[in-house]
C-alpha cells in the first residue's frame, strides 16, 4: 500500500514538473554567431594617464583588442564598455595636438576605426644652463635660453617669454627691481642690460612658457627659467671645456683652482678663444681649428665625420688692464657623441620572480645632432653594482630597472626603464573545487580553501570578484577563472599587475547532490537541462548537462536538427554517452537549430516506467562561417 501511494505521488509529482518546464525552457545563444560590426562610440582618451574608455557592441568577456600607431593592448568587454589603462604608453613617442586613429578588432567581429586626440603635458629639455653669470665685457658672446621641445609640433603651441630683474640674489635683502620697464623686453634687451657695468652685482631671471593650443592648456603647460648674474671683468686665470649637447664650451676661472664660486665665464670681449685639435692628443699635434675663434665651437652633421673621435682643447688670450696675458689652454677633451633624448621602454610585462631582460628594451636614441638610432646601435648592460646589492633585477614590483648604453661612437650613458610587473600565476596554485559534496545544496559548488590575494570570475571574465567563503551556483562542464589580484596604482612605483587568470572546468563530483529537508520535491525543483557545445577539427560534440542525477532515473532522448530527425542527417551520430556528434563537413554554410527533448523514467516493477520529468532545451549552430 505504501509502494502504491509513493508511485502515485511520484506520477502527479512528474506531471507538474513536466508542465512547468515545458514553459521554462531556456534558448542559449549561439556561441558562434556570424560575422558584424564591433561599433564603438563614446570613446574618451586622457593623455596624462594613457586610459581609454568606450561603449562597444561586444558581449561580455568578449576579448578586444586596440591598435594604435602599431601597438597593440587588450582588455574583456563588461556591460558592453571597454576600460583600459595601458601599460605602454604607445603614444608616448608620437607629437601631441593631433589626433591618431584606433582600430578597435575582437574574433568574429568585423573591425572598427575612430580617432582620439592626443594633447599630453608639454615635455621639453633645456640644453643650456639653468644659471649662467656674465662678465660685463662677456655680454657679446652671449648665448640665449635654448630648449627641445619633446613631444609637440612648434605649431600646436604657443611661447611666452618675460623677464624679472633683482638685486642681491639669494640673499636676505634681494629686491626686485621694478623701476625697469622689462614688460616689452626682448632678448636683445637683454643682451644690452647684461653689458653695462652699472648693472654690476644684479641678477635677471628669463621666464618662459610653453602652453598647448587647446581648451584646457594651461593646465598642460611646462614653464622655467634661466637665471642670469651681472659681474665685472675679472683677470682669468684657468679655462676648462664642456660638451654642452654636442657644442663645445669654454669656462673660464679666476683661480688656478677651478671653482664654482669663481668662475670668470665669459671674462669680456678682451678674452680671444682658438679652439684645437688633435688625432692622437699629444701636445706636439694640436692645430688650430679654422674660424674656431668663439667661446663655444659646436660639431655639425657637415664636420662630425671629420671630428668624432678627435681630442680638443681651447686657447684663451686676455688682454688685462692694457696688458696681453701669457695663453692659457685648457685640458685635452676627446669628442664623441652625446645623448639628449633616450625613449627607451620595455616590451611586454615582466613576472615576478622573473629576471629582466635587456633584450626586450626596445626605443629610439637621439644624439646632440637630431641623429636617431635605436636600441640595436648600442650596446645595454644592467647595472652590476645595483644587482649586487640588492638582486635589483628579479622582477618583484613594477619599478625604473637602470641600464648602461654603450657605442664606440657615443660618451656611455645610463638610462632608467619602467617595466610594469605582472603577478606570477601556476596551474599548482589553482584552487581546487570540493568533492565532498554529500552536504552541498545541489548545484552548488565550493572551494576547498581560500586565498585572499586570489579572485575569480564565473561571467568569462568580465568581471572578478573575492574567491568565496561558502558555496555558489554552477553547472558541470562551466568555467571558473581565477587569477591574482592587482596591488598598487598602474604605472606606478610598487604596483603589481594582475595575472593571466587560469581555468577551472566544473566536473560532476564537484556539484552538490544535497537539498534542503533532503526531500525529493527540492531535488526535481533544482532539475535543469543545458547542453555544452566541444569542437574536435570538424566534430562537433553536444553533451546534455543535468544539475540533478539519479542512478535509478532512465533517460530517452530525442534530437532535431531544424526540426527533422537528427540522425537522418548525413554525418551525425549518437555516443555511447548520449551526446550528439556532428561533422561539420557534410553541412553547408548556414545557421541550424539543434533542439534536444529528454524524457525521465523511473523504472517499477513488471516493466512499468514512471514518468519523472520532461526536459527541453535549443541551441544555434553556425556550421562553416569561418
């Protein structure tokens, strides 16, 4: 009597559920649709932080990929916006105040183009002195503020230029002098006010500004000065040489012992400058330079072949209080080319643990001449004294990585390389799903431990969140990424990139069988069909997936394809495992419906069957739109 009452309950119970889920029946999304359009708009670019953000018709988790200028970032789609901050400033070498095309590209899309302005903080390099005294007589020989204007075209800025005059510079009791109308000043004025003797002991400070042509620019603009000390001729007692990118410049002293705090540079028009040279630098071969008569002799790209590698020093005569002085001549000075711009950069990530690789450097050198090279002219060695001391190239955060450049033809230099660092990530530290799934509600999943520095994304990772504490709903054959955090801020001293997130296939022994109250009825309310789709060369596999088991259930399974008979089409078969097996070859071009119908039994005795569920589900194939 009992068995008879727990059939009969069973029957009314399949027949309900069986009508519910006839009208439940969820239709998947093709994963493979055919080829449109990635639209994009709304695209905004910050040239100061390297972010792009736009709106973009990709699914979420869909990977993009964005190319400017030759190089290429990535990022998911995620509630139909794409976010990216990039780790190398691809813009960094090309001239702000114009606008770059983007081709934004993602698989089975069709490609999309739009443009973004490009307007950066001015970058420039001030190639004379930031503080130069000149001798009354000197003023002749004077050398205006000169500077490169680094990542803008002249025509998309503008300059301003204005001067301030003091008395005492540096001291307690400086003054500005204000009685000098220096408002319509212009270099030359300068020049003029530095000459005369009356302005003895004063200082000039030449401002000057660079500031963008766009709304906003002032908030881009690079601003300096020069400062200028007025004294009287002084006798010169030394002379000493500089390389002042690429021009050589005279110094001259008034102390045997050269010094900063007497330093005579440019000691009045009674001082004669002959500059020499020689092959070897021995006394005996010096020669004059013709028309090198100046304080400064500069190497052009008409004379460098005939210079590079020569030794040269200078020959002063002063003509003191009525009186020539015996010549003077400085040191012997070997002249090679010098760096005045190095973009260098890193090209890729570096892992942590990972050791930085010089031949990853990759950028373009530009000597005092406007000459480019690039990174395959010189040879790059890391700074041994820094990995001594401290195993300074393991990568352990992101950081500047120091180099040495070196070229037979160039003064070595050093150069500073920001690499980011991205967190390492191993199939070892993986996570691993629960099999004692005895006590877990049914369709649910946990992890066996939880690692704070992880997080994980179950939406093809659109987005990440906490691995966590308890358990969370998934079916047998879905994918859990994983992937270590991000510390820190992007392009930043100490910040560590995410890693590459891994996967974690959901298996059968990983999802909970247990329901509340352990009754039959939760067991049937959490029963759902999903079919996943596999690829093997021109096989196509679909795998029925059920969130509920029952090794007593008996299963009849019916497959359409566009509403025929599956297995009346020429190439699909049927598994030992139920699933459906496709070869794609014997198909045309085209867009099929795949329906799947299971009908659930629970066998009785004498033969009899009970109906427990019939369950439903309908997928799009694409077959051969490659």
């Amino acid at each position: 009597m009992k068995k008879t009452i727990f059939y009969a309950f069973i029957l009314l119970l399949s027949l309900v559920f069986s009508a519910c889920s006839d009208f439940s029946a969820e239709v998947k999304e093709s994963e493979a649709q055919l080829k449109r359009v990635l639209n994009v708009s709304n695209v905004t670019f910050d040239s100061t932080t390297y972010k792009f953000n736009s709106d973009i018709t990709a699914p979420d988790g869909k990977l993009v990929t964005l190319t400017v200028n030759g190089v290429s970032c990535q990022g998911f789609a995620c509630n139909q916006k794409i976010s990216l901050t990039l780790d190398t400033p691809f813009l960094k070498n090309l001239k702000g105040g114009k606008e770059y095309e983007i081709y934004f590209s993602a698989e089975d899309y069709i490609g999309t183009k739009t443009s973004v302005s490009y307007w950066p903080k001015v970058s420039y390099k001030l190639l004379s002195l930031d503080e130069i005294t000149i001798y009354n007589g000197g003023a002749k020989d004077f050398v205006e503020p000169d500077f490169i204007l680094q990542n803008y075209d002249e025509s998309q800025v503008t300059y301003k230029t204005w001067f301030k005059l003091y008395k005492n510079y540096g001291m307690d009791n400086q003054t500005e002098i204000e009685d000098v109308d220096v408002s319509n000043w212009k270099i030359s004025d300068l020049k003029n006010y530095l000459a005369d003797l009356e302005n003895d002991g004063n200082s000039v400070e030449v401002h000057f500004s660079v500031t963008p042509d766009c709304e906003g620019g002032e908030n881009l603009a690079a601003k300096g000065f020069v400062l200028y000390h007025c004294k009287k001729d002084v006798l010169v007692k030394s002379v000493g040489v500089s390389n002042s990118n690429g021009k050589l410049v005279a110094h001259l002293y008034a102390d045997e012992e050269v010094s900063d705090e007497s330093e005579a540079e440019t000691a009045g028009g009674i001082v004669a400058f002959q500059w020499q040279c020689s092959n070897d630098g021995k006394e005996e071969n010096f020669r004059d330079v013709p028309g090198a008569v100046g304080k400064l002799f500069s190497v052009t790209r008409e004379n460098v072949s005939e210079y590079l590698g020569k030794t040269f020093r200078v020959k002063i005569t002063q003509t003191f209080e009525g009186a020539e002085q015996a010549s003077i001549y400085s040191a012997t000075y070997p002249f090679y080319h010098t760096i005045v711009n190095s973009e260098l950069y890193y090209d890729g990530l570096l892992l942590t643990g990972e050791t930085f690789d010089v031949s990853k450097v990759k950028g373009v050198i530009t000597d005092e001449l406007g000459q480019t090279y690039t990174e395959k002219d010189f040879t790059l060695q890391t700074i041994s004294e820094l990995d001594e001391t401290e195993n300074y190239y393991l990568g352990t955060v992101s950081k500047n990585f120091y180099l040495q450049c070196m070229n037979n033809d160039f003064y070595d230099f050093s150069q500073s390389v920001f690499v980011t660092v991205r967190n390492s990530f191993t199939e070892e530290e993986l996570p691993l799903l629960s099999t004692d799934t005895a006590s877990m509600e049914a369709g649910n999943v946990k992890f066996t431990e939880i690692n704070k520095d992880l997080e994980y994304s179950v939406d093809g990772r659109g987005t990440y969140t906490e691995i966590p504490e308890g358990e969370f709903e998934a079916s047998s054959g879905d994918i859990i990424y994983i992937r270590k955090k991000a510390y820190g801020i992007p392009n930043a001293d100490g910040y560590i990139k995410e890693s590459e997130a891994l996967p974690v296939t959901v298996k059968d022994e990983n999802i909970g069988k247990s329901t509340s109250g352990g009754s039959i009825i939760n067991n049937l309310e959490t029963l759902k069909l999903t079919l996943k789709k596999s690829t093997d060369g021109n096989l196509i596999v679909i795998k029925p997936v059920y969130t509920y088991t029952d090794d007593e259930w008996e299963y009849e399974y019916t497959w359409l394809i566009d509403g025929v008979d599956a297995l009346t089409y020429t190439g699909v078969s049927k598994n030992e495992n139920n699933e459906l097996v496709i070869d794609s070859s014997e198909f045309s071009a085209e867009t099929y419906q795949l329906f799947c119908l299971v009908k659930i039994y629970l066998p009785l005795d004498d033969d009899l069957k009970l109906p427990v569920a019939n369950l439903s589900q309908q997928i799009s194939l694409v077959m051969n739109m490659n």
